[in-house]
C-alpha cells in the first residue's frame, strides 16, 4: 500500500483525538467560511460599503429612529408637492379625458400655456445645458421631418426601410467623425443612458460567454451616473476609481490596480459631466489593449463638439477610434449635434460587440424576436428629426457652431477666472466650467444666481457649480450677463462671509454631511414622486 500524502497525514493529524461532533461541527464552520469568504469577494459592492448598509439598515429600525425619519420624510415629501401646488396655480388640472376632444387650436393654445409655466427664460440662455441650440431654421426642419415621420416604427424595417437607412446614415456620419473604419457599427438610441446601457449589456454578456458570472467595471468617480443605472439594471459591479485631485481626470494608477479577472469594461469620460475635464483616454487605450479589456469612451456631454473642435481652431487630445483600444463610444445627437431630444449613438469598433448588445428571442409563438435596443417600438420620428438635423446643418455650420460656442466658453472662463473668492475645478476640455469657492458657500452663490434667473448644476464631493456653455449663450448679451451676475453674487458672498444657505439649496450642502445615503435616496425618491404629484383643490384651501 502506497504511503499517504503529506496534506492528508496532517489533516488526520489535526483531527486526532477530536469528538465526532467536533469533526463536524469544525468542518461545516470552514465549509460556511469559504462560502462568506467566496461572497465578498464576489459581491457586487465593497465590504465596507456593505457593512455601512447593513449598520444603517438596523439603526433605522431602532423605533425612536424610525419615528424620527418618518417625521422628516413626511415634511420633505409635504414641501416637495407645496412646491408643485405653487408652480400650477391657476392652471387647468386634467384629472378624466375630457367629454368631447378639444378643438385643435385650444390644445396648442394649452401647450404653450404649459411650457410658460417654468422659472427659466430657456430661450434666453439662462439654462446650463438642457438647451443647446435656440435657431427657428434648424427648429422647423427637425420639426417637420418629425411631422411626417410621427407615426413610423422602424421595428417593422419591411414597411419603413427608409426610417432604417435614415438610421444607418446617422450611426455611419458619427463614426466618420470618430474616425472610426468601414468595420465600425453601432446604433440609434434614445438618449445618451440608453447608449451607456447598451455598451453596458454588450460587455457584460461578453464576459459571461468567457465565463465570467459575475463582471465588473472599472470607472472614476467623475463617471456619468448612467453606468451605475446600468450596474443596477444588468447586475453588474461596479468598482470606483478616485481623480486627480489637481486635474480632476482618472487616476491611471488607480485603474491599473482596480482591474482584476472578473473586469469587463473600462470607462473614460470625453469630457466628464460635473467638471468637464477629459479623462486620458490614450493612457486608456494602452492599459485596455495591455489587459485585453474593452474600453468605452463616454462622450455623450461633448462628443459633438470635440470632433468638430480642431477643425475650429481648438485642438483636442485623441480620444475616439484612432485609439486601437478604444472599443464602443458613446455620443448625443440630441446635445451638440443640435437634433431634438431623443436621440443619441452608441458605438462599437466591430459587429461582434454590437451583437451583444441586442436581444434576440427564438421561440415564442409571435415568432423569432430581435431587437438592437431597450425599446421594441421605436420612435421613427426622432430618428428621421435627427437625420434632417444632421443632413441641414452639414459640417461647416457645426464648425461654426462650434467655434462660437468655444469662443463664449473661453470668454465666460477667463472672466470666471478673474472673480475674487472663487476658483475654477481643473482644465475645462469642451465647454463646461465648473467652480467653488474656498471663502463662501458655493450653494449660496448658486442660489442668488438662481434668484438672478440663472439655472446651474450643483456638485457635491466637492460642492460647486457648473455652467455647460450651449449656442444659446452664444446670443448678443448672454455670456456678459452671467459673469456680472456672477461677480455681483461672488461679492456679496464674500461680504456675507461663512453665513450658511437657506431654502432649496442648502438641501445639496446638508446632503453631503448624511453619512446614511439611503436618506439621501429617500429624499430623492420622494422628490421624483412630485413629478408626478397633481394638485387638488384642498391643497389650495389650506393656504
């Protein structure tokens, strides 16, 4: 008989002498370990994090704590639809479809009464981002093209094939502008979320076919919020990534170390939404192509704008497909490409990418299913409003488009810079500028802006503002306008001294300090539920 190995003769020597329940009981304990052991490290969040959760989970459980919150959320929840009954004053609320159809000059008459109903002059200029263009010839060409198109569907490419070619020659201009190859795909979105979600499922499914059950991504903390719906609708994990404290773009080092077997996506901003800094793409590319994992440029804020740049007069770092790394884009037609919201590409460096992110089911008894996106049904109009768009505009009206743009964001930057008690947040790559203030609170600013007519994006961790530059701002006075408001408000600040914000805006300052996010989430929640809040007639009768 040959003679044990060494493992087991140490085994049974551990056991010697042992109970048989203590064999037992000391072999499930390891079994459980292992287990926990195996799920931490493939849980979709940090063990701290979690730790953190499940902590805060049972505080709130604690009756006084739970009464206490309760309390607060019925406040905040009570001042969110206050807020609303405040905006509608006055205005019809439609509760039951009304007996007979109105006339249809009544239902215009409605539509413009609606969109009255806003504290912006969006027209004028005072919104950052969320309007990008404010031109009547390029409004009525996409408007009409939507007209014709309003009721085709190019799910059903036999009966509207020439919604599918308007579609194919969207994604094929966007990729010639990404210098992308004749191999290079993609498709038309709803949105930029659409698209990131779409990059998304196309890597996660990658991974599983490689065995990987449980993938991950690797992103920045500056990465649009977009990847974390993703995360949460396609289960994948996400792993942060800090900034450069100074630059405000990817810690390279800090991605090579976060990558790990279970890595199936590594994400750049081109620019980043909260301070409009690129990430290095082209360090990117190298550590993709190094670990053979996709990389994803996310240009949907800027994307439209960089191509255009250098042949503006403003040069631009690589960060599209001249890069081999870079595997899938993603771009907003519906943001610098100036076509109406709704549209937007994403784009991969070859079909087999793009094969993954569709669905396709075989055996249904309606027969064999695909579909490139999230939705089935799709609005064919949006995509020919996009197409028209593109078609009129043409490329030297996008270089003037976009040499205007960067002229008003230089200007607002270099004024912004000249503001005592404010500083600006790293190096802005296309046209968003972000600031804070090391003398005041930020918020306090934002809300006398805010009272001056100004709407601007809050940031928090650290707290700021941004202004994202549109043609909008490019109007005869706009650009002036906001930097004397803005040295106006950064001199009372500054003479208020540390006096804290009060109102609306302090929310963003408070939420920052709550270690328990889930509060955070709470809040939030019941402020998208006021979106959907209508008023009665007792909301009024309280007042």
């Amino acid at each position: 008989m040959s003679e044990r190995p060494q493992p087991l003769k140490a085994i049974n020597k551990f056991f010697d002498g042992k109970e048989p329940w203590q064999i037992v009981t000391m072999t499930a304990s390891s079994v459980l370990a292992l287990v926990w052991a195996h799920s931490l490290y493939n849980a979709k969040e940090s063990p701290t994090t979690r730790l953190r959760k499940e902590f805060f989970r049972w505080l709130r459980r604690v009756p006084i704590v739970r009464r206490k919150i309760e309390e607060k959320m019925n406040e905040i929840k009570a001042d969110f639809r206050k807020d609303v009954a405040k905006r509608l004053a006055g205005v019809n609320v439609n509760r039951k479809l009304p007996e007979n159809g109105l006339p249809s000059e009544r239902v215009v008459e409605e539509i413009r009464d609606h969109l009255s109903l806003g504290s912006y002059d969006w027209k004028g200029g005072h919104v950052s981002g969320a309007v990008y263009h404010t031109n009547e010839d390029i409004y009525r060409v996409a408007c009409d093209a939507y007209a014709l198109t309003a009721y085709t569907n190019p799910l059903h490419a036999d009966v509207f094939p020439g919604i599918n070619k308007m579609e194919a020659e969207i994604v094929r201009m966007a990729i010639n502008l990404f210098h992308g190859d004749d191999k290079c795909c993609g498709t038309v979105t709803t949105g930029g979320t659409e698209s990131i979600m779409m990059a998304c499922k196309a890597f996660r499914d990658r991974a599983y076919s490689k065995g990987i059950s449980n993938p991950q991504m690797v992103l920045a903390t500056t990465a649009h919020t977009a990847f974390d719906k993703a995360a949460q609708y396609l289960g994948i994990s996400v792993v942060t990534v800090p900034v450069n404290p100074d630059t405000l773009t990817v810690d390279i080092e800090a991605v090579k170390k976060a990558i790990g077997r279970r890595t199936c996506l590594i994400v750049g901003s081109a620019p980043n939404f909260p301070y409009g800094t690129m990430d290095d793409i082209r360090a990117l590319s190298n550590i993709a192509l190094e670990y053979e994992i996709p990389l994803h440029v996310d240009a949907c804020l800027g994307g439209f704008v960089a191509c255009f740049m250098p042949d503006a007069g403003y040069p631009v770092p690589d960060f599209d497909f001249r890069l081999p790394g870079v595997a899938s884009m993603s771009a907003d037609t519906h943001k610098y490409g100036f076509a109406p919201k709704g549209t937007s590409v994403v784009l991969y460096r070859h079909e087999e990418y793009r094969h993954g992110q569709y669905t396709v089911t075989t055996d249904w008894p309606g027969g064999v299913y695909g579909s490139p996106t999230v939705n089935g049904s799709r609005a064919g109009g949006s995509i020919a409003a996009c197409w028209a768009s593109m078609m009129y505009i043409g490329k030297n009206r996008y270089v003037d488009m976009t040499r205007e743009i960067l002229q008003t964001t230089n200007y607002i930057l270099e004024e912004l810079r000249k503001i005592k008690g404010i500083f600006i947040f790293g190096k802005p790559a296309t046209t968003v500028i972000a600031f804070g203030s090391k003398q005041f609170d930020i918020f306090k600013m934002a809300d006398l802006l805010h009272k001056k007519g100004w709407s601007l994006n809050a940031l928090q961790f650290p707290s700021g503002i941004h202004i994202c530059v549109t043609h909008a701002h490019t109007a005869e006075g706009v650009a002036e306008r906001f930097v004397n408001d803005t040295r106006v408000v950064a001199a009372e600040c500054l003479k208020a001294g540390d006096a804290p914000v009060e109102g609306k805006m302090a929310i963003y300052g408070v939420a920052q300090g709550i270690s328990d996010r889930s509060l955070v989430s709470d809040i939030t929640k019941h402020f998208i539920d006021s979106m959907y809040y209508l008023p009665t007639e007792q909301d009024y009768d309280k007042k």
